[in-house]
C-alpha cells in the first residue's frame, strides 16, 4: 500500500471512433466522425485521423464533412455497443481501485 494517495485521469476521448475501428477493421487508419449525421448533426467524437484535418467534438457535422477528406466515415452511433465497451474498461479500472467516478454521456 502506498503512503500518499494517487489520481488518475484516464481521457477516453475518441473512444466511440476507437469502438468503430476495433470492430470495423475497414475502417482502421481512415478518418472516422461520430455523431449526428443529418444537416443540423454535431459531432460526439472524431478519430485521431479526422482531428488531423480539425474535425473535433462539439462541432458541427457539417464544418466535419468540409474539413475532412472524401472517404471519411461519418457514423451516427452505435451505443450498445459504447455501453458494453465501457462496461469492460470500467470493471478493469474498479479492479484496480473501488474509487472510480466515470464522467461521461454514455454512463
């Protein structure tokens, strides 16, 4: 046991685009938006490979599709899918300590 008390901040913050990859291999390496993907849609996450051309959370669906190049996957969301993922990482961090507090829109 360690004497002084320990924080972890864990950002999962492309984790619905991550999702997507894992279980899409198609789509691994490609720019990848979740999110509302009508005309008046916003983004709930954007891959690492869509940040790169300033596609971002918050934003709107469409200022994404104009930065983003052709081939860029625009996905609305498969939340069961979040749900049993974050299930998963939750119960490996609450292993490693019972003091976990998730902040989240899929919690």
């Amino acid at each position: 046991m360690r004497r002084e008390a320990s924080i972890l901040h864990l950002d999962l913050d492309a984790f619905f685009a991550a999702v997507e990859q894992r279980d899409k291999p198609s789509l691994r390496g490609r720019p990848v938006v979740v999110g509302g993907v009508g005309g008046r849609g916003v983004v709930a996450t954007a891959s690492y490979e869509a940040r790169a051309y300033g596609a971002r959370s918050a934003m709107s669906t469409a200022e994404a599709r104009r930065r983003c190049p052709p081939g860029t996957a625009f996905l609305g969301g498969r939340f069961a899918a979040y749900r049993r993922t974050s299930d998963v990482v939750m119960g490996l961090l609450r292993e490693l300590s019972p003091l976990v507090e998730p902040v989240s829109i899929s919690v």
